[in-house]
C-alpha cells in the first residue's frame, strides 16, 4: 500500500525497529482501542490525539517532499496516488496539504485491512465452490496464458493496461458477490439536534430522527429477498454478468456506499483484488480447515449439494435477516 499510495516502501513486514514512522504510530494509535493497555486506557482520547497529530506531521513532511521533487523534475513522476494527486498542483498550499493527508490516511489504512477481508472471503468461496473455481481458472488461464509468475502477470497486465479488467468480466463477479455477502466496512450518517430531520416507514409511521446516528447496514441490503431473489444468500457471480434474468438496481449493491461520500479507494481496491486472486488462483488450491471446513464422504470425496457447493463440517458464518422487519 505504501508504494502505490505514496511510492515509498514503508517496512510494515519487518520488525518494529525497522518499521517507518508512519506505520509504527499508526500501530500505535490503534493499539490506543485495546482496554488492556494500562494507564493510557484512562486518557485514550488524549493519547489517540498526540498520535494522530504525530502521524500527520509524518505524512505531511512526506507529501513536502514528494511535491518538492516532482516541481525539481517535472519529467519524472511516478504513478502513485500521491504524485498523480500533485500532478496539477503548482503550489502546496495548507488547504492542499491537510486534504491530501486526509486522503491519503484513507487509502493507505481504511484500504489494508478491507481488501485482505475480501480477499480472504473471495479464497474461502472459491475454496467450496468448485465449478466458479474452474471459471475464474479458465478465464484467467485465457487471458494470461501459460505463465503463472507474479511477474508474468505484472508484465501482461500493464501490457494491455487498458482494457485487462474487460477480460476478466467473471473473476470481477467473483468479487462483486464477495462484497455482496461479505461486506468488510460499514458506514453512519449523523443528524444534528434540532433539524427537522424525518423519515417514514413502509407503515406510514414517522419518524424524527433529530441527533441519531444512523447506522447503514450493509449486509441487511446485501441479502434482501425483494432484490436478489431466493437465493439471495448464495454465492452466484453470475447475477452480475450481462444477460442475467434479475436485474439489480445500482443502491442495492452499497460495500464502498454511494453518493459523493463513497469510499475514494474503490477503484483500487478492486484491482488489487482482482490482481492478487489472478496470482494465487493460477498457483494455488486451498481448503479451510476448522469452523466451515468441507465435509468429505467415506471415500474421501468432498460432499456436494445440490447447487454445487461442497458441503460443510460447519457453518463458518451466520447472518439471518428473516426477523428484521421489511
């Protein structure tokens, strides 16, 4: 994440003491929401603000410098977010500077974590899906050939930089629907006291909702009947591909939200995904063990149910919406 957001290798691999600053506070600053941490647990909005200004300071001399050496050689600049975002910039302003530290934070800490969740999720129903593993296989053997090496893959991406995602239609569905079921983040929306603020239920009740905060819950959405039909708990990548018999409309399908507030990184976070399940899937077979591990016959063979999915030893995760009014 650090090279491609500020084209900087920031060590978060290696051991404390070889960590940058940027990642040791941010770990740190963390830290600052586990109730065990002694004293400081007594003053954490204190400690989180130290930290939090600390952190800054290092992005922002970070971002100083970045600006410095691309106005010093204009001919050279890198396709980091970071420089991209300076391109056009003849001046760093203050109002610049704290925006583009607020932008880059977001990248580079609210993107780590929810793109290895996905990941993690996409494997896992790749791993019990057996017919959708052989189509993201087949397609992704088609457009990258025989070569498997991450730097194969690299080199023919940027080859046909400009329309790769158009040749991995199924592998994109693939991900889709893992947000879908999976949605790794949330969002809220606050209305402030005093603001006449009113929404009304399929009842005909009002309410005012004046200084709450409303929690949008994803995975409620995700997984409404009205919209996705019977099988709206299953993992079907193909009711994102063209021609499908159910069209979706574009709010029902919210992992990064929607509007002027949606997640900056979306874009990025979908390659990312795309590139990484496009390397392992070409290398790897997988299979989870413990809670959601495949249940295998006499014979050793996995168990398969009707829809083609393996059965499982036992349920990994649960979410039922059936007493959740409509």
């Amino acid at each position: 994440m650090g090279a491609v957001t500020m084209d900087t290798d920031m060590d978060a691999q290696l051991g404390e003491q070889d960590q940058t600053q940027i990642v040791r506070l941010f770990r740190k600053l963390r830290s600052t929401f586990n109730s065990k941490n002694g004293i400081w647990v007594l003053l954490p909005s204190y400690q989180r603000r130290c930290l939090a200004r600390r952190l800054d300071f290092h992005i922002k001399q970070h971002i100083k410098e970045k600006f410095e050496e691309q106005q010093a050689n204009p001919a050279k600049r890198s396709r980091s977010i970071l420089s991209l975002s300076l391109a056009d910039q003849n001046e760093l302003t203050a109002e610049i500077l704290d925006e583009t530290c607020d932008q880059i934070k977001t990248f580079l800490f609210a993107g780590h974590d929810t793109t290895s969740i996905t990941l993690q999720w996409a494997f896992y129903e790749l791993s019990r899906n057996p017919r959708i593993f052989g189509l993201v296989s087949l397609e992704l053997d088609k457009f990258f050939g025989p070569e498997s090496t991450p730097i194969a893959i690299r080199d023919k991406i940027l080859e046909n930089r400009d329309h790769f995602l158009q040749n991995m239609l199924y592998t994109s569905a693939v991900i889709k629907e893992t947000l879908r079921l999976y949605p790794p983040a949330a969002t809220s929306r606050y209305s402030p006291p005093n603001t006449g603020f009113n929404v009304r239920l399929p009842s005909g009740q009002d309410l005012c909702l004046d200084g709450v905060m409303l929690y949008s819950c994803q995975t409620i959405i995700h997984q409404t009947s009205k919209v996705y039909g019977d099988r709206a708990t299953e993992f079907i990548p193909e009711r994102w591909l063209e021609g499908s018999e159910t069209p979706i409309p574009p709010s029902a399908w919210r992992p990064f939200e929607r509007g002027p507030r949606q997640c900056i990184g979306q874009d990025l976070a979908n390659i990312e995904a795309l590139v990484i399940i496009a390397s392992a899937v070409r290398r790897y077979t997988w299979q989870k063990v413990g809670l959601g591990a495949t249940k295998y016959d006499e014979s050793g063979d996995p168990i398969t149910k009707e829809n083609g999915q393996y059965d499982v030893q036992s349920e990994l995760y649960n979410v039922s919406i059936e007493q959740i009014p409509e």
